[in-house]
C-alpha cells in the first residue's frame, strides 16, 4: 500500500438545495508499477479528474452542517511511464461521503473521504489497479 499527499481542487453548483454536481480533479501522484508478469517495471504519474452527482439528505442551504454522499465518473491518464512501458487510460466509477461545516453564510470547512475504480491495461503484461482511497479536506467558497 502506497501513500501520498497533494492538492485537490474542484467546483460544484447545487441545483437544488439537496443534489449538486461536482468537478474535481488534483496534482499527479507517483505509483510504482508492479505486474506478475515484469515484475517491477518503475513508476507512473496519476492524473485523475472527476465528476460526481452529490445529495444532501438534510437540504436546506441555511443549515450549518451539511453531511452528503455522491457518486459518478472517474477519468485517469497516466503519464511519464519508463521507457518501453504505455499505461492505457482509465475510466470507472467513484464513490464519496463528506460533510460541510459552515463557518459564515458564504465560508464552509469540508472533510470527505472517496473510493474510485481505477483500472488500466499495460503494455508489459497485466493490469494497473490502483483503486484509491482519498481522505482530504478543505475551505469552500459559495457565492
């Protein structure tokens, strides 16, 4: 198991006061590659972009706290593969559980936790499966 840490960011628009969409996306993370086949073959970069549906089963944009679940797309591109080694994209599904705590009308504190099905072929024999799990949080602006 491999563990790294980086920035996050994303956008999200409500358009009820309890189902919303969010794009969300980060900085690369580095994986080593292993395959049954090659053995150790080096390391990758992950890009991984998101898009999930979100539902706040307590509604109400008033509310201080804000618990909410969401699932959607996850999108991977891999990148600076060693030399000889191709990682192909990948595409699978994502799952979230977060809470927003409002500070002001317009300043939240998130906390959120998300799983994602990451699965790619690779040229030397095998699969990449990464299935990450992303624990994070941070500060949101509404407008």
């Amino acid at each position: 198991m491999q563990s790294a840490r980086g920035f996050t960011f994303g956008a999200g628009y409500l358009f009820t006061d309890k189902v919303g969409v969010e794009l969300n996306s980060s900085e690369k993370f580095e994986h080593d590659l292993n395959t049954s086949a090659s053995g150790d073959v080096g390391s990758v970069d992950r890009l991984p972009v998101n898009l999930l549906v979100n539902y706040y089963p307590m509604g109400g944009l008033d509310s201080r706290v804000q618990p909410y679940v969401g699932a959607g797309l996850n999108y991977t591109r891999f990148s600076g593969e060693p030399s000889g080694v191709n990682v192909d994209e990948s595409y699978g599904a994502i799952g979230q559980v977060g809470v927003d705590l409002a500070v002001t009308d317009n300043i939240m504190l998130n906390g959120y936790a998300s799983y994602a099905d990451v699965n790619a072929d690779i040229n030397v024999g095998g699969e990449v499966d990464i299935e990450p799990v992303t624990i994070g949080g941070g500060v949101t602006y509404r407008f």
